[in-house]
C-alpha cells in the first residue's frame, strides 16, 4: 500500500484570533492524536490537505512529517464551513503500524451502473462499515459487485469482499443489508385528482366564457 504523504507545523497558539491569522494565510489548524500520544496541535496548507482528502479519504494512510518528526495517521474527521468551501478543522489519528485498529472505510456498488436487469432501482443502505486490521492490510474500501443482482435480490455485509479476508475483522452484524434491487414503482394518480383535473379550466376556456 502506498500511503500518502502531507507536510505540517507546530502551532503553540490556540484560540479564535490564531484561527483567523492562519486563515489569512490559508493554513487549516487540526490536531493528530492517538494512543500513549499526547495530543499536537498543528497547522496544515488548504490545498495540500483538500488534494491529499480527496484521495486519501478517512480509509487510506498518510505519512506527515511535523517540523521533522513523522508520524504515521488518517483523517479522522474534517469540519468544512457550512458555506464556504474552506476546511475548518481537521483531525488526524495517529497509527501505529505493528498494532491492530479501527478503520471506518466506505462501501462501494461495483458496476452499479451496468446492472444487466433493467428497468432496476438499486437502493444502498449502507455507505461505510468498520472494520479491525493490521495498518498494512487496510484496504481502501469494501466492495460488492452488483451487475448480476436480480429483482428482489438483497446484498449484506457478509457478501462485502472485506467479510472473507482472514486479514481483517468486520466489526459490523454480517446480516445487516448493505443494498437491493427492486422494480421501478410506476407514479399511481388518485382518481380524485384527475376529477379535480377535469373540474379547473384552462386558459383558453377561461378567455371564451370571459367573451360570451
């Protein structure tokens, strides 16, 4: 696996006035925390972290280096503004790489949009599950491959590819639905509407009584 790679710093200085002096500079404060590790605050450039998210997302490692010293981590959480598209803070959780952890990854519908029984409506009822593993067996997400799925036919999180790796522990109920496949249901119109329908006249019969 190749993990990706952020540079950030120290900040000694918290507060709504540090948060301000470093958004004039587009630096997003954060903090990297994780077990026997006591909490760093620290500081990261916006566009480097918006790049390394988009890719990384919170189911892929990182490499930061922080004023010379590394550490292994994963996004956490993001808060982004609630209109702006700026990042507000970011959390990163430090790895250890010779211990099992947690990982939230994302569940992904292979070929959802190859299903070969149409007309079809697939329905997701889950888009991540938690998983247990060594950091170089997480993978970057649980898939399912949906192009065969039939008419009635409900997927769950034992049929995830995740669930048969002896690698790693599903920390999910392995009958919990991950996805299914049904009809399209046709839009039933009320009889009483089509009489309300009926009953409003239209412009141009409006116009003619108006004239007589």
């Amino acid at each position: 696996m190749t993990n990706y790679k952020l540079d950030m710093q120290k900040r000694d200085k918290v507060g709504s006035n540090a948060v301000r002096k470093l958004r004039v500079k587009e630096m997003v404060p954060g903090v990297i925390y994780g077990k026997d590790l006591e909490p760093i605050n620290v500081c990261v450039d916006e566009k480097e972290l918006r790049k390394v998210h988009l890719m990384a997302g919170t189911s892929s490692l990182i490499d930061v280096k922080v004023d010379g010293e590394d550490h292994t981590v994963i996004i956490r959480e993001v808060q982004k503004h609630p209109f702006k598209n700026q990042y507000v803070h970011v959390d990163f959780k430090a790895i250890k790489m010779g211990e099992v952890a947690n990982f939230t990854i994302p569940v992904v519908l292979e070929g959802r949009d190859e299903i070969r029984v149409q007309p079809s409506v697939l329905m997701q009822f889950l888009d991540e599950i938690e998983i247990e593993c060594l950091p170089k067996n997480l993978p970057n997400e649980a898939v399912v491959s949906v192009i065969d799925m039939q008419i009635g036919d409900t997927f769950e999180v034992k049929d995830l590819d995740v669930f048969k790796n002896a690698d790693i522990t599903v920390l999910e109920d392995e009958t919990e639905a991950v996805c299914s496949l049904s009809e399209p249901k046709e839009e039933v119109i009320d009889d009483e509407d089509e009489e309300v329908s009926a009953d409003v006249p239209t412009v141009g019969e409006t116009e003619e009584e108006d004239a007589e």
